[in-house]
C-alpha cells in the first residue's frame, strides 16, 4: 500500500506524526478510490489522534511554499490545498446522535471509534502514515471484501446508521449509482423503514446528494432506488406521478416513469451536462396534470411542455435549485422539446426552422440533443423514420442558419430608433412594429437586413398613422 502514496503531502504527513510523537492515518473515499484506482484529489482526509488543527499548521509549515490552512476550530477540522489535492484534517473522534438532528455530539475518541462512526464498509478503511507502519491497512470491517463483492453496507447497525443520520441514505444510493454497486438486502429494507427520517435534513444537503446521483453514468440505477425506497416521493412528488400506464377501450400510453428515465440515460450516454439532464428529467413533467382520453382518438396530453414549463421554477424553487440562467436553460429546454419533433413529423419550413432558431438560440444544439434523446420507442421502423427525419431537420438547421444568422438574433430595428423615427415616447405602437420586423424576417418576406427592416418600419408607421419626423 506505501507504494501508493505517491504524492509528497504524504511523507510530510508521516515525518510530521514522527516529530509530534503522533498517529496518522489516511481514511475514506481517498482509500476506496485507491483501491478501485479511480482518481481522487478532492478527497483526502486525514485522521490524527491527536488535534487536527495543530497537525495540519505543522505539516503546512513543511511544505513547499506558502500553504495556507483553513480552520474551524468549533469542528476542530483545518484544511490546506497542495499540488490540487485538498486535504482535511481532524482528530480521531466518536459521535452520538439526538433524535431530532443529524447534527452529533461529538468527542475526542480512537482510530476504532472514528471507523465505527464512518458511513459504509468501503469508507471505514483507513491507510497508516505512522512509522514504522506506513502502508498498513486499516480495515476492522472488511471493507476490501466489500469492494471486490461491488457491497454497499454500513460498519455497524443500519437502523442506527440511518436513524442517526438520515442523509446517509441518500449517499448510499448515490455510492450505488456510481460505483455500479449493489446495496446489501437488510441495508436497503434499513432505508425503507427509516425514508421518513429524510425530512430532518436540509433540502440543499438531500439536493447535493441527488444532484451526484443525476450526473452519474447511469442516473436512472439512482431513481429506481429511490423510488423503491420510498425516498423520491418525501422530496420529489411531481416524478412519482408520471408512474403507471392506463389503458381504456384497448389504449393505452406508455409509463412516462420509465420512459423519462430512459430519455435521461440517454442524454447522460453523450452529455456530462447537469442541466440537459435537468431538462431531460422534466421535459414531460406536466403529463399527469394534461392527460385525457378522447373517444375515437386516444390518449393526449395537450400543451404539457407548456405546462411543464411553468412547473420546472417551482419545483426548482422547493429544490433549492439556482434560481438564475440554469433554471430559465431547462425551463426553455422544456418549453421546445416537442418543437424539433413536430419539424421531423412534418415538412419542414424554412420559416418554422428560423422561428426554431430564434428561440433555442445558443442553446439549440442541446435542444437537439433532447429530443434525439426522446427517442425511445420499440419500434425499429418507427426509431429509424425519426432519425432520417431529424437528420433532415439538423441539415435544414445548418442552412438557414449559415444563410440568414438567426442564432441568439436581435431585430434590426431597435425600439430607441423606431421612437426617433416617429417622435414618438415608449408605447404599444413600439412594440406593434418591432413584431411586424420580426415576423416579416422570420416567414422569409424579407431579408435579415437593416435597409430591408428599415423600409418595412417606415410602411407599419405610415399605416399606424405615425408621420416620420
């Protein structure tokens, strides 16, 4: 294992527990990544029997050039960066719960107990820096076992685990995910019996946790858990209701659970965007609230991204997601997502390619993504008619987009020269021209122009009854 410990960080750490006649140890997510030879430098935490806070001073001191340290001395934890690691420090300590916080009581304790109180197997094992037994495994709960067996479990009692801190449910679905793991049968029915403790921990921790399950190479694996569970309803309801498929008169529609999920295992296959996937989960969100059957028709879900649309500021409001430029990304995301495929169903307009244009702006490509995505039926024939359609659709966008430069365009007339123009103060008249402009140019009547826009101003004034000043 002392092979391992490339980095220099490591013999400082080791030559300063030496001179404070000290024992340190490596522990955590930095080991289990060793182990599975992923990469981790922003996980590094080092155990001291002893202070942290003292330590991590005299190891800064010992580094190359100026280190900083970071500390909290009501948490008795300091941090420094070295080389892009980050690297935290804390005593050896044991923790006990009160029912109502995850927040513990915390006291000085053992390498033992600082292990007992870790949340799996595979984070509970820690690496020696100690001489003369540095590279020495650590491990009381077989933790190694459990990395090669691809096991989530707890050190200790899961009941205990998860009661005393309730976040830990979250993250051992997010291990899963992930690592492509499988969570221990007695492990999982702990989640069950305990989901309801979730609601003591903050919506931005539960957020976080949920946010590392959606940017996994599988996020769907994470959902299925957390449905199974009973975790997803406690802080995403609006997803549980696009579970079940009805059928009446021998129709029915396809379970928009599953099939939203598998539109967001296929964006995350060619995205490692976030917020595509945010829209990937949201895109059909407002299904439940528009569905009907229409006799002789079947089953439809009118103006659903309209809807749905509305719905992805509230639920980022009750998610504690940014309320700013990535919330109104997903909200236009959603919004279009059915636009590109009426284009693949129908003929395809220059003029409705330019309007396609004018709304996705900068974010069209992604839009494009989203719906090839969306893709998702049985049929082979069906897949394949879609794709040769939006083949046709990404060629027609290319072309008018080379032609007439429609991406994230602005008119060419501006309000403030339509106002000089006529004399006249900001009013609806303004807007009533800009529009005609901007009609005009996107069916193609006239061309992406300043004179062409200018001559058209001047007409719209002229039968508005403005005189040119």
């Amino acid at each position: 294992m002392k092979k391992h410990l490339l980095n220099p960080v490591f013999g400082v750490i080791s030559l300063v527990a030496g001179e404070m006649k000290v024992e340190a140890f490596v522990i955590g997510g930095f080991v289990r990544d060793l182990l599975l030879k992923r990469d981790n430098k922003q996980d590094i935490d080092i155990v001291v029997l002893g202070s942290g806070i003292d330590f991590a001073h005299a190891v800064a001191a010992r580094l190359d050039g100026d280190v900083p340290v970071k500390y909290f001395k009501n948490f008795g934890t300091a941090m420094l960066n070295y080389q892009g690691y980050k690297v935290e420090f804390v005593g050896a300590r044991k923790e006990s719960y009160r029912r109502d916080s995850r927040k513990p009581i915390v006291e000085d304790g053992t390498l033992e107990d600082d292990q007992n109180r870790r949340d799996f197997t595979i984070n509970a094992m820690a690496i020696d820096l100690t001489e003369p037994t540095v590279g020495r495994l650590v491990d009381p709960f077989n933790g190694i076992q459990d990395l090669e067996d691809k096991i989530i479990r707890t050190p200790l009692d899961p009941d205990i685990t998860f009661s005393d801190d309730p976040l830990r449910m979250m993250r051992a679905i997010r291990f899963a995910t992930q690592l492509e793991f499988t969570i221990e049968p007695s492990c999982l029915d702990a989640i069950k019996r305990n989901c309801e403790r979730l609601s003591i921990v903050s919506t931005e921790r539960v957020t976080d946790e949920f946010n590392l399950i959606i940017s996994a190479k599988l996020p769907s694996t994470g959902f299925k858990l957390l449905d199974e569970t009973g975790l997803l309803r406690l802080f995403f309801p609006e997803f549980c209701e696009l579970k079940g498929a009805e059928i009446i008169d021998g129709k029915g529609h396809k379970d928009n659970f599953y099939h939203t999920l598998a539109v967001l295992d296929n964006v995350a296959s060619v995205s490692d965007n976030l917020w595509l996937r945010w829209a990937a989960i949201l895109h059909d969100i407002a299904k439940p609230l528009t569905k009907k059957f229409v006799q002789g028709t079947g089953w439809t879900f009118h103006a659903h991204e309209f809807r749905g649309a509305k719905m992805v500021v509230q639920i980022f409001r009750n998610l504690k997601l940014p309320q700013n430029e990535k919330m109104r990304y997903v909200e236009k995301l959603v919004l279009l997502h059915l636009r590109p495929i009426v284009l693949a169903e129908d003929t395809v307009t220059d003029s409705a390619v330019r309007r396609l244009l004018f709304e996705a702006g900068d974010d069209i490509d992604d839009l494009m993504q989203l719906c090839n995505a969306d893709i998702t039926s049985k049929n082979p024939n069906k897949v394949k008619r879609y794709i040769e359609n939006f083949g046709i659709v990404r060629n027609k966008l290319k072309e008018i987009e080379e032609k007439d430069k429609l991406r994230n365009w602005q008119p060419p007339i501006t309000g403030e020269l339509i106002m000089q123009t006529f004399c006249i103060p900001p009013s609806k008249m303004v807007g009533i021209i800009k529009e005609a402009i901007t009609e005009a140019i996107l069916e193609g009547e006239i061309p992406n122009e300043y004179e062409a826009a200018f001559q058209l101003m001047l007409r719209e004034g002229a039968r508005l009854g403005l005189v040119k000043e």
